[in-house]
C-alpha cells in the first residue's frame, strides 16, 4: 500500500493531465476515425475528423446527459451520433428537421414538395471510384450545400423513398455517398438525443490504400464551404 501511495504521489501531476484529457474528449472535444465510405466524397476513408461537443449541449463528462442546451442542429451539419438502431457510432449530414416533409426520386431531394438543385463536378483520387465508378454533383436546398457520389452502375433501392414527415425531437440524416450509406433510408429516425457533436474539420488522414501515409493535402481541411466552387480532390 506504501509503494502504491508512493507512486500515485510521485506520478499525481502525470494522472492529473490523463484525467483532464479524459474529460476534455468525453465533454468538450474529440476526434473519431472514419473507416467506411458512408460519406465520400466530403469525408474520406482514413479521415480523422474533429468533433466539437460542445456545438449543441454541454454534456455531463463520460456520460450522454445534457446539462446546458446550447443549440439543435442545422440542416446541412455533419453529426457524429452514438446510433442505438444501427449499435454504433454514425456520422452523417443533417438533410431533414423536426417537422419537415422530405421525399427522395431517383436521388433527387424533395423538402417540403421544393426539389434540391444539382450540378456536375469533379472529383477525383477516390478509390471506390475504380471498382464502383461514380459521378459527382453538389446538391443545393436553400442554404445547404455539398457535394454528392452517386453510383453509375450500383444505384441503392433506396434512392426512392418517402414522402415521410419528421417527428418532434428527431432528425433525418443521410450520407453524402448516396448509393452506399447506411442512414436514416433504412434506420429510421434519429432521436436530437443521440447526437453527440458537430464535425466541420478534418484533424489528420491516413490513406489505407497507401500503406497508411498521411494525406498531406487533407491536414485541418474544411469538410464544407459552402461559399466556394465545388472542390476538386487531388489523386494521393
């Protein structure tokens, strides 16, 4: 028991720091691995993205409880959430709000009966491009706006859905990679409850299909800005 409360004095400020770091990623920030494609082109595979926890509610350390609302999210946000119905942690774009009307024809977005508009890009250095190739288009409804893959010869069963009206207190969401996202088409709803955080920058990106080296281009980048062209992604 002495060389234990010998080590625990001598090593204080070292378990100090490790708590403050727990708490600050449990409460305050946190970053999360992204290893599918759910959200291509905006989020690659490999992507470390930052999340900011306090974007919403101020929450209890290593727990789910909200102790201070701060705001909801906005339509067109990318939200990393802790699913019950898919028993994992999910992140997605905000396309639909409590109360809202949305509807979708052969990927065409409908909120409220007001189509989305769409226009052609470029994108290139996706690797899923070359066994699934796509095509690429920046969505736009209202202020939201973002870039889209949309299979060419895989198209998803899902690209017809609704019109479905959202419930109070919850949100739909969807993956940018349209034909290849597991999100609110075949889950269902998402509770405002089960949303943890916001994600708008990338912290770093490793590329699993080059042994891992960092994607240099993609260290502290804009998931979204909306104000500039449609972004062109350079080959690794």
């Amino acid at each position: 028991m002495r060389r234990l409360l010998a080590f625990l004095s001598q090593n204080k400020g070292t378990f100090a720091f490790l708590l403050g770091m727990l708490v600050f990623r449990s409460a305050l920030a946190d970053w999360n691995v992204v290893p599918t494609g759910s959200m291509q082109p905006t989020i690659q595979i490999g992507d470390r993205i930052v999340v900011n926890k306090t974007a919403y509610d101020i929450h209890l350390p290593f727990t789910d409880r909200s102790l201070v609302h701060l705001a909801d999210p906005k339509r067109g946000d990318i939200v990393v959430l802790d699913s019950h119905a898919a028993h994992e942690r999910l992140v997605k774009r905000v396309i639909g709000l409590p109360g809202d009307e949305v509807a979708m024809r052969d990927n065409v977005l409908f909120i409220d009966g007001r189509a989305a508009t769409y226009a052609p890009a470029t994108v290139t250095g996706i690797a899923q491009d070359l066994r699934d190739p796509a095509r690429y288009e920046v969505e736009q409804w209202g202020p939201m706006r973002h870039l889209i893959r949309l299979s060419l010869y895989r198209p998803s069963d899902a690209r017809n859905f609704g019109p479905v009206t959202i419930p109070a207190g919850q949100y739909l969401l969807l993956g940018d990679n349209r034909d290849d996202s597991y999100d609110s088409r075949y889950l269902g709803f998402f509770p405002r409850s089960e949303i943890v955080g916001r994600s708008r920058y990338v912290a770093l990106s490793l590329n699993p299909d080059h042994d891992y080296l960092p994607r240099m281009q993609r260290f502290a980048a804009r998931l979204d800005n909306p104000q500039a062209a449609p972004p062109t992604i350079q080959k690794d």
